[in-house]
C-alpha cells in the first residue's frame, strides 16, 4: 500500500468522520480518484476504530455519567435513562444496518454516495429551522437509531443525519451533539465485528491510526463550536456542491 495514499485519506478520515459530510463517502470518493481499492474496506473499518478512540477520549465524562446513572434507580437527571435508550436505538440501528450491509458494496459507488449527500444536503439545510427544548425519549431513541442505521451507506452522513433528526425533533443542541457521538460506540465495534472476517491488516494502517486520532479529536472540538454557534446548516453548501460535482465524474 502507498503511504502517501494512507496518509491522505487517515486525514480524511479524521475531518469527515466528525463534520457533517460523510466520511465513508468521502473514503469512497478518494479511493476512486486514486485507483485504490485492495483492502479498502478493511482499512475504512480501520480507520473508524481510530474514531472509536477520539469518542472514548473526548466523551469520556459524559460516558462515565451515563453508565453510572443508568444503573442508579433514583435520579432526577434528564440522562437517567441514556444508557438504555442507547441500547435501544443500538438494537433498531442494529437491525436497519444489517439490512443493507448485506448489499454494502452496491452503494459503494460514486452515483450512490452523490445521492446520499444530496440527501444529507437536505437534512442539514432543515437544521436551521429548527429551536430545541426537549430532552431524550423512548420516540427519540427509536428515530435516532434508524437514522444511524440508515447512514452505513456512504454519503450519508451518521452524524448529520443523527444530530439533524434530534434537532428536527426539538431536541437540545447539547443532548443532540452528546447522544449523536457516544451513540456510535456500539455501531463501530459492529461494524468492525461484522468485518473482521474479511479483515486484511497492514502495519502501515497502524501510522493512519494515530492521524485519525489526532486530526479527528480536534475536528470533534471544532464541530461541538459550530454547533453551539448555530451555524451548523451551513455544512449543506459543502455536501450540495460536492453531490454534484462527483455527477461530473
């Protein structure tokens, strides 16, 4: 494998996975442009380990206050019940990303991960319009697990399509951004379970591993600001314009 390849894309990896503009369909895209494919799927795989990583470290407040809530039975906090509404989403993504990993490498092309920003385009563009109040319920949960579901496919983005559900559902931008992320710790080892089979180990990966944490703790940092910002939307100019020009391809 070339390293220079590597490099590129683990700095890929590491922006898109946390903005709102799909990281496997951006992995997708490059792998195309450059030709390179041997193993891809192994190394995308890879490569969202390294994000599990930034999640743990990044979150790992928040990770250690929903445990412990969920295993106490009295709380008057309002992410009481997060660990089992995680497990709940977990189960319906579960069931909705088994689905169509079944036919995962059909919506591995270029034509399919310029459809799925598009719709991503439309679910960040609604962000705008929304305010929310709320706090996280068993409706929620069941929504916001089939949305992470549905964005195995690239060019969906999971983040965008996770936190833009939330919002649409009046949910607290706080609440959104926290439950979007730590929810993907259950989904990552999924997908890495579900592919360790076929998995095909380079040492080279070892080296995007450490770019992918790096670059992605400081993407994660950058985004939990744009959001509290309000200007969160805005990453619809660049999924918009990126869907259409991967048409002129």
């Amino acid at each position: 494998m070339n390293i220079i390849i590597i490099i590129f894309l683990s700095i890929v990896q590491g922006i898109t996975e946390w903005l709102p503009i799909s990281s496997s369909g951006h992995l997708v895209l490059f792998e195309h442009l450059l030709k390179f494919s041997e193993s891809s799927l192994s190394f995308d795989v890879f490569l969202h380990l390294a994000s599990l990583v930034v999640i743990v470290l990044f979150f790992k407040a928040e990770i250690k206050e929903i445990l412990v809530l969920g295993f106490k039975k009295k709380s008057k906090d309002p992410r009481h019940d997060w660990f089992w509404l995680m497990v709940l989403s977990s189960i319906v993504t579960a069931v909705f990303g088994l689905i169509f990993y079944q036919s995962i490498e059909f919506f591995r092309t270029i034509d399919a991960v310029s459809g799925w920003l598009m719709v991503t385009s439309i679910l960040l563009l609604a962000t705008k319009f929304t305010k929310g109040h709320k706090s996280i319920r068993w409706p929620h949960a069941i929504a916001l697990g089939m949305a992470q579901g549905f964005a195995v496919l690239p060019g969906l983005s999971r983040s965008g399509a996770v936190i833009a559900i939330a919002l649409a559902m009046k949910i607290k931008k706080k609440d959104a951004f926290d439950y979007a992320f730590i929810l993907a710790i259950p989904a990552i080892l999924a997908s890495f379970i579900l592919t360790f089979k076929d998995f095909v180990f380079d040492w080279w990966y070892l080296l995007g591993f450490a770019i992918t944490v790096l670059v992605g703790y400081y993407s994660l940092v950058l985004l939990k600001l744009i959001l509290k910002k309000n200007y969160f939307y805005l990453f619809f100019i660049y999924t918009l314009i990126l869907s259409l020009l991967i048409k002129l391809i």
